[in-house]
C-alpha cells in the first residue's frame, strides 16, 4: 500500500515479497558501512526476524521508491519511554516520532534523493501522524547523513558517546532533532 508520494519519490508499505531486495542492500558492504555493519551481513533468516518479527508494534515500515524503483528502506515510530529517558525528553509534552532510513540502492546515492526523502517523511509524520517532534540517532562518522540531515531542517542536539554497536565496538551518534515549534 502506497503510503505518500511527492514527484518521482514514493513510500510504500513493507510486503513479504521484499525479503530479497533487504538481503541484497543489507549483503552489500557499502551500505553495511553505515546501516547495521559491514560484520553483519543479512540472510534471508536475518531479515525476516528484523523486519517481519514484531507485527505488534507502532513502527511503521516501507520501501522508498524512485522512478517507480524499489531503492531503499525507511521506517518511523513513536519513540517509547526508554528513547524518552536516554533522550532526555521525559518533560516535553509533544508526539515525538524516532526514524531509520538507507538507499539500498549505491546508484542513487549523491543525487538529492535522500534530503527530498527526509523532508517528503518530515512532512507526511508532520500531517499524518500528528508529530511535534522528529529524531534520529545517526553515527557521528557518517557526515554525509549528517549533511542531509541538517538540509533538512534537523539539528544536533546531544553528543550519544559509545551509543550503537557496529562493527565490533560501541559508535558514537547524535541525537538530531527536528522540532515543529521551532
């Protein structure tokens, strides 16, 4: 089911027929480098307890399209309580909603597609779901992310020293924040 579209870029909900293209973009080194490690390569198994295990929950998950080509993965959710701890967010009133993205697809990356994505998503948690607030906790090494991230309107706001295991240790992230009453 499609669940927004703007111009070429669409989002549509995760179906069981897409198992493959997560073992293919979460086999490919490049994008491992970033989203989950390059040490964990997915199999089908893998994916299907990642991405199909817990039906239950309020994350909401699709395939980011391109040109009507399947290119990526995104995901949103209203953050839980153990986020609104960590995060410091325990006294703020608002809809807060927590997203992970990659472009699957190397071809796509360095063309603007990641900063429409996040702005197109922004907008859609914004008017759909009622968010006042949007975060993300990205790998303080990956500048590039950061980079669109910020494009989009978000910005640093806590340093998450050793906060994501990748590759063999504990990475350092930042909190990053979009706020609606800004």
């Amino acid at each position: 089911m499609m669940l927004f579209q703007e111009n070429e870029l669409s989002i549509r909900e995760l179906d069981h027929s897409d198992v493959d293209l997560l073992v293919k973009w979460l086999s490919d080194p490049a994008v491992l480098m970033y989203y989950e490690g390059r040490d964990r390569p997915h199999n089908k198994e893998m994916v299907i307890e990642s991405f199909f295990g817990d039906q239950e929950s309020e994350e909401k998950r699709c395939i980011i399209q391109y040109e009507s080509k399947d290119i990526g993965y995104i995901q949103f959710y209203p953050i839980g309580e153990e986020e609104i701890q960590r995060y410091g967010y325990e006294s703020y009133q608002g809809r807060i909603y927590g997203m992970d993205q990659f472009i699957g697809e190397t071809d796509y990356w360095n063309r603007g597609i990641g900063t429409q994505l996040i702005r197109a998503t922004v907008a859609y948690l914004i008017e759909h779901k009622g968010a006042t607030k949007i975060v993300m906790d990205p790998q303080a090494r990956n500048e590039r992310a950061l980079k669109v991230y910020e494009k989009a309107g978000f910005v640093k706001k806590k340093f998450l020293e050793k906060h994501e295991w990748h590759e063999g240790e504990m990475g350092d992230c930042w909190l990053i924040e979009y706020d609606t009453k800004k």
